[in-house]
C-alpha cells in the first residue's frame, strides 16, 4: 500500500501507545519503555507507508502527547499538533466534530486519542467497502498504538459516520 499515492485527505485514527500503570494523575501518565518503542515502530510504518502528516488533533494528555512526539520523530515529520485537553474525555461523536472543523488544506490528519472513543471512532468511520481482511483486523481489537488509516473523498467538513474507506489497519509493535 502506497499512501503517498492515494488522492482522497487520509486520516489516521490512533490510540496512545502503552502508558505506566500510575502516574501522579490518569491525565499525567507517562509513556513506559514499550510506548515509546511501539510508537516509533507505528511512526516508522506509516512512514513506510508514504504518509506524510500534514495537521495532528492530540488530547493533551501526557501519553497522548509524548505518543504524537515518538511517532513524528520516527517519521521524519515536523508539525506542531492540536492538542486538545476535550479528546481525553471525548465520545466518538465529539472527534469526529473535531475532524470536521479541520482547515481542507489539509490532506493527511493524524488523531491520537483513548479508547474507547478512538476504537468506537474507527469501527464507526468505515463505509464497509474495506477488503474483508483489514475489516477482521480492526474489528479484532484496538489495543494500544493501533492505528487505522482512513481514505476521506471529500471535504473534513462532510466526514460522518460510514463515510470513509478503511485503507490500512497496523499496531506498532517494536
């Protein structure tokens, strides 16, 4: 799959990468070791891929926060993200507003949230056009630093529930 290639905005939907059990409180949890490797390898992938981030929608947690800085790193991308403290308690219908308000210069968007809303975000974009194996993917589970890539034919503006085409599925695992 080239990425690169696709003409449709792209958008990926991503759970933070593994965080440490405690932290002083749930929104100031740290990434652990793991985290950080699982999200280099998630931002290696995409990179691998040909996708290029243009714009990022982060909740403004600590391991949503240092989840987007591990994957841009790997990825070779530089772009100063959205951090937004209302994706940390967000229902699916509240990210996809976000996505909605998104300037459509943009042509690859990169959201970093928590479940459950972002494994409810991307079993709820998909048109059910996707090739039957990435839907049993995603469908499988959405564990952390598992990322879904969504094909948007038309403007942010217009994203809505089954509006989107499925077109990667990947967990980072380092």
């Amino acid at each position: 799959m080239d990425l690169a290639e696709n003409p449709a905005r792209l958008l990926v939907v991503m759970r933070h990468a593994k965080a440490e059990q405690v932290g002083p409180t749930d929104f100031d949890r740290a990434l652990a070791d793991r985290g950080h490797t699982d999200a280099r390898e998630a931002g290696s992938w995409l990179a691998g891929q040909g996708f290029v981030a243009d714009h990022a929608l982060v909740s403004a947690a600590l391991r949503t926060r240092e989840t987007w800085t591990t994957v841009a790193e790997s990825a070779g991308w530089d772009v100063d993200p959205d951090l937004d403290r209302g994706l940390y308690t967000a229902e699916p219908a509240t990210a996809v507003d976000l996505v909605t308000r998104v300037d459509d210069d943009v042509r690859r968007l990169v959201m970093i949230g928590h479940n459950p809303t972002m494994a409810y975000l991307a079993q709820l974009l998909g048109d059910g056009t996707a090739p039957a194996e990435l839907e049993r993917e995603l469908l499988s589970g959405f564990p952390t630093s598992a990322l879904a890539v969504f094909a948007v034919d038309g403007p942010w503006s217009g994203l809505t529930e089954g509006s989107a085409r499925l077109v990667g599925y990947h967990v980072g695992r380092g």
